[in-house]
C-alpha cells in the first residue's frame, strides 16, 4: 500500500517465493492425499468416507497424513503403505480401478517430493540491493541492502547522511526506520524539535565544543568519524532491536551548529530496520536513539525550541 508520502508507505515483508511455493504444495499434497485415501477406502471396503459407519470412518481417517518440515520421503513412504497394501491386495475384477489408483499413488508421492525438496532446503537468507528505497520496506530511503528470510525482513541503509543531501540539510526519518531528526516535521513520531545553546553561552564555538565533549562521554562504543567546525556525525552501537553485526549494527547521529541562529540541529537513527511477520511497523527501538540524544542534552544544561518529545513510546 503506497501514498505520495514516501515517509508514510506502510511496509510489508516482503515474501519468501520458496516458502510459498511449499506451503501450496503441501496444501494440495494434503487434499490429494484425504481424496485417493477416501476413493481406495471405499473401493477396498465397499463404503462410502462420508459413511456412518464407525469402522469405515477410521479406516478412512487412517490414511489422511501431514506433511511438515523435517518429513522424509520415508515417511511419506509409511504414511502411504496403507494405500499401497490395498492396491496389492487380491485382484480385484476391476483391473482398470487398480491402474488408476496405482497413478494416483505415484502423483501423490511425486508431489510429497516436491514440497520436501522446497521445505528441507537450507533456508539461506536472500538478499537484494536497493540502492532507491523502491521496496516497501525501505521507502524513503537510500542505499539500501534487503535481507529476506520467511519470517523476518531486515533493512539496512547507508545513503541517509547529510552528505548524500545536495541542499546540505539533515535528512529526514521515514516510517520504516528508528530514529528522530529535527527535518522530520511532517512525521510526528519521528521529529524532535532543535536545540538551543543560550542557557550555557552565546559563544557558537564554545558551544560547540562542549557538544563533541558530550557527544564523547555520552556513551560507551561512540565514535566520531567525521567534524567540521558545523558539522558532526558519530556512531553508537545499536541497542535495540539485537542481534546485528558489523557496519549494520550501528546508530548514526549528526548534528549541524547554526551559529545565525543559535541552533543545533540533529539526527540520530538507526541504520537497519527489522520488520517480523506480519508486522507492518520495523521492530522498536525502545527509543533508544532518542534517549541518547536526551541524555547529551541533558550533560549540557540546553534547552528545546519546543515540546519534549517522547518518540513512538513514552520514555
């Protein structure tokens, strides 16, 4: 489902061909087995499945099987002896209803193999570029890798910074990711309002440099990798959602000094999002990008030019 509204395009999970393929299959696998099973019962004994009769009704349930992962064709195999001891049971008078049930037999193991073959494959992660966010779940966003598993889609993007913008403007926060930015005032969840360095002085670069001292004692595993005399972006380890690796793993925080102003301007997101199916809203990340913001603030005694924001949760 799509808007005009790139940061408000609900997202989806995208889904696993494979896995989908095995579950019609099974399915049918299923249906075809409660037929043949129902035809050879009342073949073999005379009856109706849908016969009142108690032993006829658990002759028949006895063939019905279920079909799941981890199943081998030897269970099928089991599952089918049954049918298959009916079929080589004394010779009917009827030749041609034995052919037919003996193909029945075969399409019914035939499609048993198919669908074991797709649900006992190694359920490798596919991954995809998306260098323009065109997939639901990275609308909004750049430079991204889609990782995509049946039960879970992870996004992870690298194309949000300031650098990438060519109006030189902090980026803003889409619905699919974690975070907070002062340029995200069409999306209310995602905006927080911008900073002012008054009540501590009106010095920009004394103001600044008491934000990159905050912004290096905040927490620990925090790291600077780019500082002008406007311009800072570090990066923090993920907290939330766990479980990420590497380059993934991180959150990145940028701030901009407006000295015209005396502003600071920010952004602090998360670069992956984690959606689990069927949700349609990334994992939370329990406002962890927005507490770290409030917890620099706080260090420097400074003031928002608006509401304190809480986030997608009450902090």
């Amino acid at each position: 489902k799509r808007t005009n509204n790139p940061t408000r395009t609900t997202p989806f999970c995208e889904p696993n061909l494979k896995s989908t393929m095995a579950f019609s299959i099974t399915r049918l696998l299923l249906l075809f087995t409660s037929w043949t099973s129902s035809t050879l019962t009342a073949s073999a004994f005379n009856v109706s499945p849908h016969s009142n009769d108690a032993i006829s009704r658990t002759k028949h349930t006895s063939f019905r099987t279920t079909i799941h992962k981890g199943t081998t064709i030897n269970t099928i195999l089991q599952a089918t002896n049954p049918i298959k001891h009916e079929i080589d049971a004394p010779p009917s008078s009827n030749d041609t209803n034995r052919s037919t049930m003996n193909r029945r037999q075969n399409i019914l193991l035939l499609l048993a193999s198919t669908a074991l073959t797709l649900n006992n494959t190694p359920l490798s992660a596919a991954s995809a570029a998306d260098p323009t966010g065109s997939l639901p779940t990275a609308a909004g966003r750049r430079k991204c890798q889609t990782t995509t598993t049946p039960a879970s889609t992870i996004v992870s993007c690298y194309g949000d910074l300031r650098s990438s913008n060519a109006d030189g403007r902090l980026s803003t926060v889409s619905s699919t990711e974690n975070g907070v930015s002062t340029s995200s005032v069409r999306n209310p969840s995602r905006f927080s309002p911008p900073w002012t360095y008054l009540t501590e002085t009106d010095s920009p670069g004394v103001a600044w440099k008491s934000l990159v001292n905050a912004v290096n004692n905040s927490e620990g595993g925090i790291k600077i990798v780019e500082l002008t005399d406007t311009y800072l972006h570090a990066t923090a380890p993920t907290k939330f959602p766990t479980g990420l690796t590497g380059e993934a793993a991180l959150d990145d925080l940028e701030f901009v000094l407006k000295p015209e102003d005396n502003l600071v301007l920010y952004r602090g997101t998360s670069r992956t999002s984690v959606f689990v199916y069927p949700l349609t809203q990334p994992v939370s990340d329990r406002n962890t990008n927005l507490e770290r913001l409030e917890k620099i603030r706080g260090a420097l005694g400074w003031e928002e030019l608006g509401y304190q924001q809480k986030g997608s949760k009450m902090l």
